[in-house]
C-alpha cells in the first residue's frame, strides 16, 4: 500500500480550544505529515485562529441538527458528532485515513502503530483501557472500567474502506439516538458502541501498545519514566497521554476523575502533568474558557439543566424546543410524589431525583422524611451541581421559606461565578 493521505483531529466546544491548540501542537511537532482539524462542537467562533483548520459543526449537514444540541450535553454533542466528523473528512475532504483524539492529550512521538496497521490491510484501530487488571481497590476499579467500555474512545482511527464505512454509518444512526451518559441503563456516550467493534469489524486492529493512550485508568501498569531524551510507559516509547481529569490553574491535582494517584505518588507522570498545564495557559485557556456552550441556554438566556434535556416539549418540533424554559411545567408538583408535608417536589425536582441511584437510596421518597431531606439536598446541593437559575428554584423556596435565602445566596455566586 502506499502513502496513505491521513487526517488527526479532535472535537471539542469552544471553552476547551486550549486543550485542542495544545494537541494540534504536538502533532505538528511528531506528525507532520498529517494534517490537523478542530470540529467545533458549538456555535461558531467568531474570530480566527491562525494556522489552525476549524471546521464549524453545521458543515456537518447533521440529522436532527436542533434535537442533538438540545437533547445531549456538550460532552454528549462532542462524542455523539464523531462518526460524521470521519465521514466528513472521508467524503468532503478526501482523506484516505482519519485519527480521532482527544483534547486532552498528547502526542509524543509519531502514531506509527497505527499506520502499519493501516498498511497491512486494517480498516479501524482502537486502544483497551486496560492491558492488565486493576486489583488495588482504588477508583477506577475493573467493574468502573467495564461500565464505561472495553475500549477508550479518546483514540480511535478508520481507513476509507467499505467495512469501516458501514460501521460509521451504523454509528452515527446510533449516536443521533442514543448517544447519553447513562451508567444506570448502559449507556455511556459514543464510547459503549464501540463494544460491537470487535464482532462487526473484521478487520479491527487491537493496539496494544502500552505507550498508546497512557492515562490516570492504566497508569497502575503503566508508570511513566524518563530515559535519556525519550519518554516511556512499562519501557515503551510513550506516544500519546490522555490528561482526563486535570485541573488548569491546579497542579496539585493529577486527576479529578479517580482516587488512585496525587501528584505526589503518581511518579513521573506529575512532570508531564505540571508541564501540560503551562501549555494550557500558554494556549490561553484562561480566555478560552470564559465562552460559554453555545447550546447552553434558552434563547432567553436561561440555562438548560441536564433533566430538562431530557424531556423535550411534547408536540413541539424541534426547532422551537430552545425557545424558552416551560416554568409552569416544570415548576409544578410532581403526579408521582407525595406532595404532603410541606416539602413540594416539581418536576425538574423529581426528574433529577430520578436519574441519580444516589439520591433514591438516601432519599426515599415515600416517607415525609426522606422528601423533607431532599428538598434540603436540592436547594443547597442541587443549585450548584445543576447550575441552577430562580426560575428551576421557585418551586423549592416556596416550599422551605427557611432556606429560601440561602438559595438565592447560592444562585447570586453562580452568577458571579459563570458570567
């Protein structure tokens, strides 16, 4: 086979653009005979970036355009684009290969792998979480890694062949439906399709490379060392680290999404984590992450929470499912909840109560206690994990007078916080 003409990219909304600037530098720096593509997952920019191939999502020509950037969460949006954005840079810009990474990783040496996959006849190559079990009794554990996916879809890459060309468009019908973080009923974004992978892909390619894709979730069995010039994970050659889960402006944290590993004991990995952040500045996520989703709000400005999503205005097509937040049906107690006691539950109330196991089991429901406790839970805890405006609360303090002014409290520091 010979030269394979390939595409790198990555997807992310506006506020992560520093994470992507930062990837789009290393694959210049190892990979510079590909070429590099940001598909911005959000309304457009609004400037230039120069010398960086921005591709606007709406030149996608998305199904159901005005329903995914309602339904989904911007990482749901980001993850659920994916098999269209290989297709677009198969069919609209002739690329005879496409490599999806993340934005928060980098590269460190050229994916080689991968091309001599390519070369001897592979039409996708992906990367396990894991090349040896987690048994240390940490977060993430086996059963944390199997809820999520065998396989991380931070990486993945198809060649421009009939077998990978059906697999994206079975993907892409699937993400238009179904593309929703949901642990409890077995979803979790693009990422748990990809278990199909293996049986509808004949011509799959395993990386097993453990300097492939290097992460808070394999670095138990990865440690990161540096020899001489060259960077390596278990003694291979590092090519690329996942940084999931760093905090920019907080290098005391390794990882936000797991309890295995702080700066202090995670080795060497804390000087590629230190200097990715200095990258990060340097690519101004400080400006970078002051935009807001795009997606984010009613066209009155008031935020979408998460459950709202969920339950789109019935009768209403699409295109009108952003216009304003329906308060009086939201607002109103729920038919499923016993409203007597004091403590009334709305709808958005029940419905967030609804899809988190945590709350069921502290919070039943059933019992005038257990809705008392929850109320509570919801205006001092719910207001800020749901970023939540006056207009989701009325309902709530109302019902509680005497946490009604710590409620507005918390909303007028959100404010502050997120303007």
């Amino acid at each position: 086979m010979g030269h394979i003409r390939t595409a790198i990219f990555t997807i992310c909304a506006r506020n992560y653009l520093a994470y992507a600037l930062t990837l789009g530098q290393s694959v210049r720096e190892t990979s510079p005979d590909s070429d590099f593509y940001i598909f911005l997952a959000d309304e457009k920019l609004g400037e230039e970036v120069p010398g960086v191939n921005i591709i606007d999502v709406r030149s996608l020509g998305l199904k159901d355009f005005a329903s995914q950037t309602f339904r989904y969460t911007v990482m749901e949006f980001s993850t659920a684009i994916k098999p269209s954005c290989f297709k677009h840079l198969f069919e609209k810009l002739g690329y005879d290969a496409a490599i999806y990474l993340d934005p928060d990783i980098q590269l460190f040496a050229p994916l080689k792998a991968v091309k001599d996959a390519f070369g001897a006849g592979a039409c996708f190559a992906l990367t396990p979480h894991l090349l040896a079990p987690l048994e240390d009794g940490e977060i993430p554990s086996d059963i944390d890694i199997l809820r999520s996916g065998t396989f991380n879809l931070g990486f993945a890459a198809a060649r421009d062949c009939d077998e990978a060309r059906r697999f994206l468009d079975w993907w892409e019908e699937m993400l238009r439906q179904y593309c929703y973080n949901d642990l409890q009923n077995g979803l979790f974004v693009d990422q748990k399709f990809a278990e199909f992978a293996p049986s509808f892909l004949p011509n799959l390619k395993t990386i097993y490379d453990p300097g492939y894709n290097v992460a808070y979730w394999n670095l138990l069995n990865r440690p990161v060392k540096r020899d001489a010039d060259e960077w390596t994970a278990a003694g291979a050659p590092l090519t690329f680290f996942h940084f999931s889960g760093v905090v920019p402006g907080n290098g005391s944290i390794f990882s936000k999404h797991q309890s295995r590993f702080t700066m202090e004991n995670c080795g060497e990995a804390s000087v590629l984590v230190r200097h990715y952040l200095e990258k990060l500045e340097q690519n101004g996520h400080t400006k970078w992450s002051r935009i807001s989703y795009g997606f984010g709000s009613f066209e009155d400005g008031t935020p979408i929470p998460d459950v709202v999503r969920r339950s789109p205005p019935l009768g209403e097509p699409p295109e009108r499912w952003a216009k304003s937040y329906d308060a009086a049906y939201w607002n109103a107690p729920s038919d499923d909840v016993d409203q007597a006691g004091g403590a009334e539950i709305s709808r958005l109330m029940f419905d967030i109560y609804q899809s988190r196991p945590d709350l069921q089991a502290e919070f039943p429901l059933s019992a005038a206690w257990g809705r008392h406790k929850f109320h509570d839970w919801f205006i001092v805890h719910g207001v800020t994990e749901y970023r939540l405006e006056e207009a989701h609360l009325r309902p709530a303090q109302g019902g509680r007078s005497r946490l009604r002014s710590k409620a507005k409290m918390l909303v007028a520091r959100l404010r502050l916080r997120f303007s």
